[in-house]
C-alpha cells in the first residue's frame, strides 16, 4: 500500500512538474557564410518591444532592461567579443572628434545616436525584442474520468483467504477548471554594423504555468527567464 501510495504521489508530482517547467521553444539561424570570429566590438542596445508594457507591472521595463544588461556585461555574458553600450560609444566618438565631455541623454536618445555611429566603432550590434508578453488561460470542460481508490477485500491467495487492499477503478465527474499561464518570447538578433547583414538570430518562446507549489510568475520574471535564455545561446566563438 505504502509503495503504491508513492507511485501515486510521483506521478502527480511529475506531471505538475512537465506543465509548469515545460523547456522554451527556440528557432535560431546562424549565418554560415559569416566569419564569426571576425567580431571583435559589438555594440548592445537597449531591450525593445512589439508589445505594450503590461501596466500591472509598473517596474517591468526597468527590470528587465537591468536584466539584459547583466546578461550582456562583459563579466556575465563570456562572450568572444567586447560589449560596448551606446554611452561607451558617444563617448568613443568624442574622443576621436576631440569634442570633450558630452551631453546627457536620456536612454533613446543615446541609443539612436550610438546606432548611427556604430558602422565606426563597432563590427555589430546586438539588439533583444520582447515579441510576446502576457497571461492566458485554457479552459477545460467537465469531464467523466477514470479513477481507482483501494478497498480492502477478501482475496483467495495461496490456497486460503485473506483481507488484501485491491485496487478498485470507479468513474468519478470532473469539474470544469481554468488553467492559467505566463506567455512570453524574445527575438535576440545579431547584425553587421556596416550593411545591417544578419549574423545569428534566435527566437525563444516559453509558457509556464501554474502549479501545485509555485504560483504563476510575474510577466516581469517571466520575460527575464525567457531573455537569460535567449543570451545563453548566442555562440560563444
């Protein structure tokens, strides 16, 4: 009774466990005609979206652009190539130019300016969009389903009687019920600064779902994970 008891309890576990870890999906392209190990700088601009902002979470942007630029520091990233951010590069420029000390920009702003610079003073420019971001829910309808529960009876075992726990299948309704996920994908791309060619590239889709012992995470956590991962597999030579 105790072994079947925890056959029962692992199974449960396991398909809890497959629902709400279920692995991100990627497709990716790697550009074979291109001689990687010629990137030497490469320039990271700042998370886009093709989304809108979920307005529940009024922190989403500036957690997850200080995720991306964890991910892509020079320290964390271990990547071949040196990251440069678009202030690095303004300031390169007015180094060179001999201009002196530049001024403050908002975060945009420096980006566009740092991108229209970049065929200068960077092989490729690294950019990450949020494509998807958002919750769902399937709805599963009332069902009959199968069953067992254990009853003890009277077996005839090696010529006598005894009282055995025997399992006992029985079908039992299950009620309707609303399964709820966070939704999330990132397309990360890496282009030639000089002719926009495209390098390498990755989409990265992952559901994560609701379970027995984690709640559904915040869509800010949601697309962080989904970003970390989307970084994890940019080549490293």
């Amino acid at each position: 009774m105790k072994r079947q008891l925890i056959f029962i309890l692992t199974c449960i576990l396991l398909s809890f466990a497959s629902s709400s870890m279920a692995k991100p999906v990627a497709e990716e392209f790697r550009n074979t005609e291109y001689d990687y190990s010629s990137i030497k700088t490469v320039l990271i601009m700042p998370v886009m979206y093709e989304i809108t902002i979920p307005d529940s979470e009024p922190f989403f942007d500036d957690s997850v652009q200080q995720k991306w630029k964890e991910l892509t520091s020079q320290e964390k990233s271990g990547f071949s190539f040196l990251v440069k951010t678009p202030e690095q590069i303004i300031e390169r420029e007015a180094f060179v130019k001999g201009t002196g000390t530049t001024e403050k920009m908002s975060r945009d702003k420096a980006a566009e300016k740092a991108l229209s610079l970049s065929p200068e003073y960077a092989d490729a420019i690294m950019t990450a969009t949020v494509t998807k971001c958002k919750y769902t829910a399937v709805h599963h309808p009332q069902e009959l389903i199968w069953d067992t529960r254990y009853e003890n009876r009277s077996v005839y075992v090696n010529g006598k009687w005894e009282n055995r726990s025997v399992p006992v299948s029985y079908q039992k309704i299950k009620p309707a019920w609303d399964e709820s996920f966070a939704v999330g994908a990132v397309k990360l791309e890496l282009r030639n600064s000089k002719d926009n060619t495209l390098i390498y590239g990755v989409n990265v889709n992952a559901t994560t779902a609701e379970d027995l012992f984690a709640p559904l995470p915040t869509l800010t956590k949601h697309i962080s994970n989904v970003l970390e991962n989307a970084v994890k597999r940019v080549p490293k030579k």
